[in-house]
C-alpha cells in the first residue's frame, strides 16, 4: 500500500483535519492532515487496535506518540516499516470511529 492508495475522509467532529486509517491486525495507523494549515505535511500515530491507545514502537516511534512533519513519501515509507514490524499487510479501514 502507498500513500495514493489511501483515501482520505472529513473527521466526523467537523474539526480540520482529513483522516485515513489503515489497519495491520494488532496496530493502526492513523494519518491525518489539517485542513487549516497551509502546508502539505501529514502526521501519523500508531494505535493499538483494540482500544485506540497510543504505542511507541522500537525503531518506528520510539520517543513520540505523534509522528510529525511527513509527506507522502514518508507516510509510505511508514506504512511499509510497519507492514516490516508485524509481518502484515496493511488494509484502510473504511470507517473510522
């Protein structure tokens, strides 16, 4: 999966961001962009699946929850470190909580 696979939806709060989530069965990924900013930086947070908590992971996140100032190349290169991490192929969850 790439950065233009992914589809991106309005938050459902109305606030100014567009969300995409992809899912890697244990962890989530989720990527959003502020609608309000004028730059084309993304930021991402790896999520347990479970409960939405956020995790750090060794060698991806290990020192913030929030990974910021990503562009597209870099949320690809993300997606792919985690499919690396857990051994599975990321899928985008259709619908976001």
């Amino acid at each position: 999966m790439k950065f233009e696979d992914l589809k991106f939806k309005d938050d459902k709060d109305n606030l100014p961001v567009v969300r995409a989530l992809v899912d890697f069965d244990k962890f989530h990924l989720s990527i959003i962009k502020r609608t309000n900013v004028p730059n084309d930086w993304y930021e991402a947070a790896i999520l347990d699946a479970k409960n939405d908590k956020f995790l750090n992971l060794p060698g991806i996140n290990e020192v913030n929850d929030v990974i910021p100032h990503l562009t597209p190349n870099k949320v690809t290169a993300l997606i792919n470190k985690l499919k690396g991490f857990t051994g599975n192929e990321p899928k985008q969850v259709k619908k976001i909580k």
